[in-house]
C-alpha cells in the first residue's frame, strides 16, 4: 500500500448500518439444525493522521454492535482504527474465519468513496492522492464481497458510512455483484440511500442508525430478516425526523429466519412499547407514498413529531359509509388536536404515585408513536382516577387540588383518544374531567366541557351520527354558560363558531333549513367579539364557515339572496387568508368562493358567474397538489368538472364537457370507492350528468351509456336514508340517462323506468324543501310523460306532462332561474301543440304558441342563438295548426 494518504475536510458523518435480524441461537425457517454465524465489526473514527475528519461514534458502534453478535450467538469480534495494511490483514483473515460458517457478517463504520465506477472503505492514514490510484490506497468492496462469497452461502455487509463523498467526488453507489449458486443470500446495507448523508449523532455515544440496530435487533426474536431491516429503517426515518432513510439491497433465495418466536404475551412495559414501536415501523413502510408526504408536511409546518402522527395514521379506523371521512382533513385535525395537547402538557402535578407512574409510562409510549398503548395506560390511570374518586367523595373539602389532578387524568385519556380517532370516547372523557372541577375551577369547566362537546360533533361529523351532533348542541349550550360566568368573550365566540360549525354539519344532512338558519345566527353572533381587528384570523374563519352555511341555504332557495351573501363572506375571508401567510385555508376558500359562483350561475342566462367560479377552482389548484394535499385536490378537481359541466350546457361545442370529463376522472384517482365511498359516490354522480350532456352533442349512444353505468354505481353507495338529497340527484339524472336512450332507440321500457326514477326524486325533493330541485325533475317528469304519449297517442299522459310542467313553472320564474324557466315553457309550449291537436282545442294551441315565444326571447337574450332555427320550426307549426280548419 502507498504511504503518504491525505484526508479531507468534509467528513462522510454516520454509521450506518445494517445487521439484519440475527438472533442466537440462529436458525433457518426451513432448518432445524442451528446455523453458524461469524461477524466482524469495523469502527474507522481516528483520521487524525489523515485530511479526512475524524467521527465520533464509529468505534463505540463497533464494540457494541459486537458485543450484541456475540449475544446473538454469533462468532463475533471489533477490530478498530485501522490502517490500510492492518484494514486489509483484517479482512483477509475474517475470510479465512468464514470458511465453513453459514453465516458471514461484516459490519463497517467510518469514511467510504466511489472511485472510477467502484465503491471503497477508507483506511485511518488514506489520503486524497489516493484517488488517484485507489486499488492501492483504499478496500475494494467488490473484491471484499467477492472474497467473503467464496467462503460462506450467506453474506450480509453492513456499510455505516455516508452515500456523499469526503474528497467531493462521487459517493458510495449501489455495489451490483453477481450470484453464484452455491450462495443462498447477499445483504448490503447502507445507512442513507444514494445521494444523501447519514448523520453521527454528538447527543449520543451511537449514530441514529447504530442505535436503531441495537434497540430492534437485539430485543426481537423470530421475525424476517426483511422485517427486521424495515424495522430499522423506519427507527432511523422517526429519529431524524424524515432527513434519513437507510437503504438495502437484498438477494435471498430463501425467507432467513433467526431465533426462537417471541411470548405470546409481554408483561414488560419496556417490551410493550418496542413492540408498539415495530409494529409501526412496518404500518409506515407500507404507508403509501402521497400519504407519507402529507403527514411529512404536517410535521414541518405544524412542528409536530413524526412519531406521533404516523401513530394517529395507524390508529385511524375510517368508517366512510356514510361519507365526509376525508384523510387530510381528519389527519390535521388530529395534528391540531396533538398540538394542543404538547403546548398544554404543563397540567397540575399529580400526587397518586400510581397516578405518576401510569402517566409517565402514556407519555413515554405515546411519544414513540404507540397511541394505542398509550390509550391503555390512560384507561388504567382513568380506572384508577375510580377509585380516588370514591375516596375523595369523603372529604372534598380539603382535596380540590386533587379533583383537578383527577380531571386532568381524563383529559388526558381523552386527548390520547382523539389521536386515535375515537371521538366518542374522548367525550365521555372530557365529561368525567369536567364533573370534577365544575364549581370548583371555572377555566377548566370551560375547558373540558368545550371539549366534550367538540368531541361529538367530530364523532357526528366523522361517523355521520346526527343523534350525537345533536348531544353537541346541548353541551354547546352548557360551554355557552360557562364562557359567560368566566366573563370571557373570546370564548363565548369561539362556543358560537364551533355550535355553527356542528349546526351546519347537521344542517347539511337535512331536508329542511332549521338547522342551517341557526347556524348563521351563532357565526354572526362570534363575529360581533371576533372583529377583523381584533381576531383577524379568527374573524376569517368564522366568515368562511358562515359562507358554507349561506352555500347551504342558498342551494335550497328559489332566489339567489343566500348565495350572494356567501359569495360575500367568502371574499371577507380572503382578505386576511391570503395565499403568501397561509396557503392552505385560502386554496380551500378559493374552492369555496368558486362553489358559490357555481350555484349563483344557475340563476343567470350567461357564463359570467361560472367563469368567476372556474377562476377560482384553478387558483385554489395552483397551491395545492395531488402528492402533497390529495384530497383536497380532489375535492376541487370535483368542483371544477361541475363547473366546466355548468358552462358547457350553455355552450354549442363540446370543449368544457370534455373537461369535466377529465376533472371527474382525475377526482376518481384520489376518491376511490374503497376510501371514501360517498364521495366516490358523488364524483361517479356528477361524471354521469357531464356524459349526459356530452350524449346530447354527439350521435350514438356510447356516452348516455357510460352515464347510465356511473350514476348505477354511485346508487350503489348512496340511498334515501343515508343521503337523501344526494340519492335523489343520481335518482334523477339516472332518469335523464334512461329517457335520452328510450328517445334515440325506441325503448318503450327505458323511458317507464325514467317515469319511475323521477316519481322516487319527488318523494325526497319536496317542492317546500329544495324548490329548485323540485322544479327541475317536475320538468323532466314532463319531458319523459310527453315522449311516452306521442309514441302511444294517449292524450291521458300528454295532460299528465302538462300538468308536470306547469307545476315546476310555479316556482321557475323568469327573474330568478330565466333558462330553466325558458326550457320548461319550450316544453310546456310543444306538450300544448300536440295536445292541442288531438283534442282539436285551438285555445290550447294558441297558449303553447305563446310559451314558445316566451322561451325564444329568452335564449335569443341570453345570446343562444343556435336555437333559432328550432323555434322558428316550431312557430311554422303552431301557425300551420292554428291556420287549419276546425275537424
């Protein structure tokens, strides 16, 4: 070997890694017969005598890493800061020790560097001149691997070393060799994966990668080497908090186990949490990509640790029968609910030592993510609060301090439970700590009770129980009085906002308009203390959320007045939501915005309102991203394909049909039927309405057929009990589907299974609920009546057809819904010509004759003029028919 080696100033930091899941006495899954292991560990932290900086913790990682072997039943030993001659000697006589083993282990932390294609382990006296001869200076890995195969069937390297380079040339890359047959398995492990570093850590005696090894490896018995690795993985990923992810590269022919299977049942609470923390570490090796980057943002912009988050992400049992069960939304509300509960972690000190050890034995567990351990040490500490609890009844006088501590045993219990989504249980929680402070601490009455009432408008809202949003509202009220004999006004407005928010929940789910009416009043009772000046942010919020419940009301109102002042307590909000100081609620509220224009545009003749609507969609697009927010992306990838639907029936082309199309479809990617089976639901609804609108541009019957198809599958998820508006707008435009095919192939039956779906829609959509929705299907009705009757010549349906369009004219005017009023007076005015004719009553075609005229002059207004050659047609026969002699 060359003298003279030279070391750098940029130190390749980091041990890495990698035993992989060796326990004594080692064994095979398939073999009774134990295995012989022999490891060697290499710690490389003195460069002093190099240009290449020292490492702190190689040389600690080896002794232990060794002595870990030997506990594992492993022919074990370290071999420490050596130089090249003693590096190589070292090597080769670990070749000569594996010869006849079945098992070789070669572990190595200090410096590595890639040199003309191949990787290299840096001795204590290597220099930068030796990249320029490194088969001179520094270890080939090749040739080690190559000389290790030769000698065992099973090879496992494990490199502590950084993917970068200390010299500033390219680093440690993957190693490809070739299998030979005589070898069962090859295992290279790196601490980081290509490209990024691996970090020594200086608050440690061990690198985050080392210690991970040591707490899994040695503790678990029984698992899979690939377990095992995924495992220590996702410790390192945990601990550096996402900045390193070790890396593997196996090749077994074989599934290697090691050691003997694990107790059935651990009574260590030391054992309980690792075993909590590999259970996760697997949970999150298998969470999907856009998943992981969700709650990596949430982490960052909310300083919230990964543990914890992907634990509320293991325990998230979603029940989306029934809808509104969106991932992000549930995952920051559970990040919001974790924030709250680590700045309020300074509670009274507990002074039941039963009390102090099941709390600290919660903190730690929860800590490392094991949210349903740490679940179970709350629900023991809350058993144990039981049984104070009857002891203090004896003399509360003297322990109110105590009752406190009681409280915020629950409280904590409750907090833990929300993390893992159960709302309910958080409740009842939440209502034990409040009856022991009521009268006693006014603050933390207000507190928990606050609390106890969020926790079943979550649990309502999440599982679609109106009867527990309903208990909200109660406990709202007591929140409410609580508020006001604390004499605090920030927190009677923040009872009124969160009462508005279950008001509307619920309010969204009814037929009517009570609850939804209430609502607006409790948001504008907040909005008089949370003033723009005072609570800005706040004051944005509550103007949103009263926007959404305006947004409500006016999809259920003949005029536009709601819709109109949604639109302007949407534009409130966005003048403190601003994109640059927070991005996230003004994409949302963008959404919002356009969902209002979109209802607003239903009551116009033009495009103006859908455009502003689409407008908004794209904005709100522009900061979010299906990687990084998929469900919201989602979700106004959903409102802009109704929009694009909305503008495209008022267009002759097909341009904005296409992109609804495209809109609906890119939603379905996100909004599957297995995630979120009512908003899947919705989409496939509303994909059904756009290829029905397509059907009436396009000859042939390929797009009402997809229609039919997507508005059956959304009926496979929505029904009258569950959703019932919902289920009557699929109903209906099914309808529509079914007419359209009955017209063009002469399907008699089509069009009696139209008649049948309408007739169900107007069993839910009363014209005293939802005027609008009543009105349209009162037209549809009529429209599939008249069909029936000119191909059967009953003049008994033609009247049935009249009478639905005159009925859906009782509400659509000309004022407030000009093209649908225009529509149904086109049909209403051909209904009356052939009736007309039938009974030779020339009055009747007199009136149709007007109600043709009327509608012309509202397309003509509105600038359709693609109709006017159909009007014209229509005018020519009602003249015809009044220019006839009397039969």
């Amino acid at each position: 070997m060359r003298a003279g080696r030279q070391a750098v100033r940029k130190a390749l930091a980091g041990l890495i890694l990698l035993l992989a899941c060796l326990f004594a006495p080692l064994a095979s899954a398939q073999d009774a017969k134990p295995l012989r292991g022999v490891a060697l560990a290499i710690g490389q932290s003195d460069y002093s005598k190099s240009d290449v900086s020292p490492l702190e913790n190689p040389k600690n990682d080896a002794r232990e890493i060794t002595k870990l072997l030997i506990d594992l039943g492993f022919e074990a030993r370290a071999a420490l800061d050596l130089d090249a001659e003693q590096l190589e000697r070292q090597i080769g006589r670990f070749a000569e020790d594996a010869k006849g083993a079945d098992v070789a282990v070669l572990y190595y932390s200090g410096h590595g560097v890639q040199a003309s294609g191949e990787n290299y382990l840096i001795p204590i006296d290597a220099g930068y001149s030796g990249l320029a001869d490194p088969e001179a200076d520094f270890i080939s890995l090749t040739q080690i691997l190559n000389q290790l195969r030769a000698s065992v069937p099973v090879v496992i390297l494990l490199l502590d070393a950084c993917r970068n380079n200390p010299y500033g040339a390219v680093g440690l890359a993957d190693t490809n060799v070739k299998e030979t047959d005589d070898n069962l398995a090859m295992v290279l492990g790196f601490a980081s994966a290509p490209g990024t570093v691996a970090y020594d850590d200086p608050k440690s005696s061990n690198s985050p990668y080392a210690a991970a090894i040591l707490r899994h490896l040695g503790a678990l018995k029984g698992a899979s080497l690939g377990d095992v690795m995924t495992m220590i993985t996702e410790e390192v990923y945990l601990k550096t908090r996402g900045k390193q992810r070790p890396w593997v590269n196996m090749s077994l022919r074989r599934l290697l186990y090691f050691g003997e299977a694990a107790p059935t049942a651990a009574t260590d609470d030391d054992a309980l949490r690792d075993q909590a923390r590999r259970e996760l570490a697997l949970s999150i090796a298998a969470t999907p990509q856009y998943v992981r980057a969700e709650v990596e943002n949430l982490a960052r912009s909310e300083s919230l640790p990964l543990d914890q988050l992907y634990g509320m992400l293991k325990e998230l049992k979603v029940d989306t029968s029934a809808g509104r069960d969106e991932l992000d939304e549930q995952l920051r509300r559970g990040a919001e609910n974790l924030g709250k509960l680590l700045a309020e972690k300074a509670l009274p000190l507990r002074n039941d030592p039963k009390l102090i050890e099941l709390a600290g034995l919660a903190d730690r567990a929860q800590a490392e993510g094991a949210i349903a351990l740490a679940r179970d040490y709350r629900g023991k500490a809350a058993m144990r609060a039981d049984e104070l609890d009857k002891t203090l009844d004896r003399r509360e006088a003297e322990v109110i301090a105590d009752r406190i501590e009681l409280a915020s045993t629950y409280a904590d219990y409750a907090a833990t439970a929300t993390l893992a989504f159960d709302f309910r249980l958080a409740g009842e929680q939440y209502r034990k700590a409040y009856e022991q402070v009521e009268g006693k601490d006014n603050a933390l009455a207000f507190k928990y009770k606050l609390a106890e009432a969020d926790a079943f408008a979550d649990h309502g809202d999440y599982k679609a129980d109106d009867e527990a949003l309903r208990q909200s509202l109660a406990l709202y009220a007591t929140a409410l009085l609580a508020a006001e004999r604390g004499n605090n006004r920030d927190n009677w407005a923040l009872v009124q906002n969160n009462l508005g928010n279950a008001l509307t929940r619920l309010g969204e789910r009814e037929v009517g308009t009570d609850s939804l009416l209430k609502a607006v009043t409790v948001y504008e009772a907040a909005l008089t203390e949370w003033t723009i000046d005072r609570k800005p942010l706040a004051w944005a919020a509550t103007q949103n959320n009263l926007g959404t419940a305006f947004q409500n009301l006016g999809e259920r109102e003949a005029g536009t007045t709601f819709l109109s002042k949604a639109v302007a307590a949407y534009q409130a909000a966005l003048t403190q939501r601003r994109r640059e100081s927070t991005p996230f609620d003004w994409a949302m509220t963008q959404n919002n915005l356009g969902n209002a224009f979109a209802s607003l545009s239903e009551h116009e003749t033009g495009v103006a309102s859908i455009n502003k609507a689409v407008a908004a969609y794209e904005a709100a697009l522009a900061e979010l991203s299906r990687e990084r927010t998929p469900l919201p992306w989602a979700l106004v990838q959903y409102s802009l394909g109704t929009a694009f639907t909305r503008r495209g029936e008022r267009e002759t082309g097909t341009d904005s049909l296409r992109k609804a199309v495209t809109a609906f479809e890119a939603a379905l990617t996100v909004r599957t039927l297995e995630r979120l089976p009512f908003d899947w639901a919705l989409t496939q609804s509303n994909l059904g309405y756009a290829f029905t609108r397509l059907n009436e541009r396009e000859s042939g019957t390929t797009s009402i057929r997809d229609a039919v198809k997507a508005y059956e599958a959304a009926l496979t998820v929505l029904t009258p009990k569950t959703a019932p508006l919902n289920w009557a707008t699929a109903q209906n435009n099914l309808g529509s589907a079914l007419r359209m095919i009955g017209e063009q192939e002469n399907d008699t039956r089509s069009l009696r299974k139209a008649v049948a779906a309408y007739d169900a829609v107007l069993t839910v959509w009363r014209r005293t609920d939802v005027p609008l929705k009543w009105a349209a299907t009162q037209t549809n009705l009529g429209n599939v009546l008249s069909i029936l009757a000119e191909r059967q010549g009953d003049t008994a349906l033609f009247s049935e057809a009249v009478a639905a369009y005159r009925a859906a004219l009782t509400v659509q005017t000309r004022k407030d819904a000009p093209l649908h009023w225009a529509t149904t007076q086109s049909r209403l005015g051909s209904a009356l010509l052939t009736l007309g004719l039938m009974n030779g009553d020339r009055r009747m075609i007199l009136d149709g004759r007007q109600a043709t005229e009327a509608a012309w002059d509202v397309y003509r207004s509105a600038g359709h003029t693609a109709y006017d050659d159909y009007f014209r047609e229509q005018l020519r026969a009602f003249d015809a028919a009044l220019a006839a002699p009397p039969q």
